[in-house]
C-alpha cells in the first residue's frame, strides 16, 4: 500500500520508536488502537513488534492453543529434580497440572 509516496510499513517505522536494550526490542509510543480483533489484544500485550512478528508468521491461519504448555518429559525432569524440596500442590500450580497427576507422575518416577 502506497499513501503520498510513503508504504504502510514507512507508516509502521514513524509511529514505534524501538530501542535495543540487550537483545530485548521496547516500543515507545506503541498504539493498540491501530490493530483490529486480536491483533490489538496481543499489540497490548506484547507490543507492535512482537503483534507484527506474530501477523507476519500466521496471518490467515486459524490457531488453537493448547492447555499443556510444557512438554511430557519437562515435566518429568521438573517433577524428578524438585519432588524432595517443593510440595506436589506447588508444582501443580507451576505446570498447570493437577495435585492428583504431579503424585501419579511422582509415583511413577519411584518406580521406575
């Protein structure tokens, strides 16, 4: 797209100042507002760079998040390295997972 001799992505450069703080990209003057539907949530969330990153890696495509975040064998390992110090209630709560299973996983750590 081409308004009075400037593209949309000129557009992008003047309205997002981006500084790089140690591998990390900030906006400064970022505007939610300038997205639609999700687009402005994750802007809101993550910011014009990351909401561009995301746009430009999946635009068309219909995404469903999982409820499991970590895989299967972290959280074995987690489980394994922290059952002797840390309650199973508390590694639940870490890895979205149930008292009852993080005991299961725990039980069958034991044996074998």
């Amino acid at each position: 797209m081409n308004i009075a001799g400037k593209s949309a992505s000129d557009n992008f450069k003047n309205d997002s100042l981006q500084l790089n703080i140690d591998e990390e990209v900030i906006d400064i003057n970022s505007n939610p507002e300038r997205y639609s539907g999700v687009y402005k949530e994750l802007a809101e969330l993550l910011g014009d760079t990351a909401t561009m990153k995301i746009w430009k890696r999946f635009s068309g495509l219909n995404i469903t998040f999982p409820q499991k975040l970590y895989s299967k064998e972290y959280r074995e390992d987690y489980i394994r390295e922290n059952m002797e110090s840390m309650k199973p209630s508390e590694m639940a709560k870490i890895l979205g997972l149930s008292e009852r299973r993080v005991r299961q996983i725990m039980g069958e750590i034991r044996n074998g």
